[in-house]
C-alpha cells in the first residue's frame, strides 16, 4: 500500500500586532525663535537614565540627538502613576513642580511604570486620567505621547488595556505599548532596566 498522501502545510502564525498607532498629529515643529522643537520629558528612572553609560547614551539624550529635538527632563527613579519615586514624588507630582513657563514645551512625553507587578487599575486608570486633565489645562492643544509600560508578569492583557485605554480618552494623544521581545536577553540595571551596553 501507498503512504497516505501528506496533509496541507500549517497555517503561518498570524504576525505580531505592532506595539504602536498611527500618529494622531503633524511633525513637530518648534514656537517661534526657536530653533529646535522643546519636548518635555516626564517619567520614572528610564527616562532619568537608568542604565546609560553617561550621559549622552541616555534615552533622553539618544531621543534628542535622534529627532533634532531639545529634550527637557522632569524624572525620578521609581516614579509610577500612583506610587512615589526615591523621593517621594509620583509621576503627577513631577508633573506640578516642573517648571512649565520656563520650558514651554512643543510637546509632551509621559512615560512611566504601572506601579509594580500587581497595580490597582482602577487607581492607575484614575491617575493616568488626572494626569491627562492636568496636562490639556496646562497646554491647551499641546501633543502628548504616552509611552505605556511593559506589562508587568501577572497582569493579566485585560487590566492592561484597561490601563492604556486611559490615555486613548485624550484626542490627539498618541499611545506607544513597547514590547519586551528582544528585552529578555540585554543586560539590565538595578532598577532593571536594559543597558545601553546592551
């Protein structure tokens, strides 16, 4: 007897949805005398330069020199949307003591942790919510991108997106959800994040 004739091949997995959205607005361009865009930094330790080498290997640096843009910093490591950082301050009260008049962003980037691997959502959705109020009183029209955080393990993909979903309610506001794939295998720092060694 013949062999049975094999099967049709296995489907392909279907690709990865990309971990961002099409932007919701123009280039930047900077105010008037000016010569480069102004854009306002606000997070945890990543964006204080957790992990760089010095510097100018910061993410904030590496941003700036990438985009052309002049990027301000208002950090703190350990920062999150409702528990505060080395000291004391959540990413909402970096927010209120940032010197707004003097910077007088183009633009806007928020970035920082959820609070920990097992966040009170309803709290984080509340305090991404006044945040984002905070941000349109302060500079009405102003672009904001929010970098989201990795998902923590344990959090399940719904409390997640309930989280995220948060900053969609702010028209305008363009939502970035960074992957872990590749992250796995760099060298971290203290506070784990990824070198730039790496």
């Amino acid at each position: 007897d013949l062999p049975d004739a094999p099967g049709p091949p296995a489907p392909e997995p279907e690709p990865e949805q990309p971990a961002y959205e099409p932007p919701t607005f123009s280039t930047l361009t900077p105010t008037a005398n000016r010569p480069r865009p102004v854009l306002l930094l606000v997070g945890d330790g990543w964006a204080a330069g957790d992990g760089a080498s010095g510097d100018d290997a910061s993410y904030a640096a590496r941003l700036g020199s990438e985009l052309g843009w002049d990027v301000r910093v208002v950090a703190e490591p350990g920062a999150s949307y409702v528990s505060p950082g080395e000291s004391g301050a959540t990413v909402a009260d970096l927010w209120s003591d940032a010197p707004l008049a003097e910077i007088d962003p183009d633009a806007v980037l928020v970035q920082a942790d959820y609070a920990g691997p097992d966040p009170d959502v309803d709290a984080v959705t509340a305090a991404i919510s006044e945040l984002g109020d905070r941000i349109a009183a302060d500079l009405p029209g102003a672009p904001v991108v929010a970098i989201s955080s990795f998902r923590p393990d344990g959090v399940s993909a719904k409390d997640e997106t309930a989280m995220t979903r948060a900053w969609r309610a702010f028209d305008g506001t363009l939502v970035l959800r960074p992957t872990k794939l590749g992250f796995a295998d760099l060298p971290t720092g203290p506070a784990g994040n990824p070198l730039d060694a790496g």
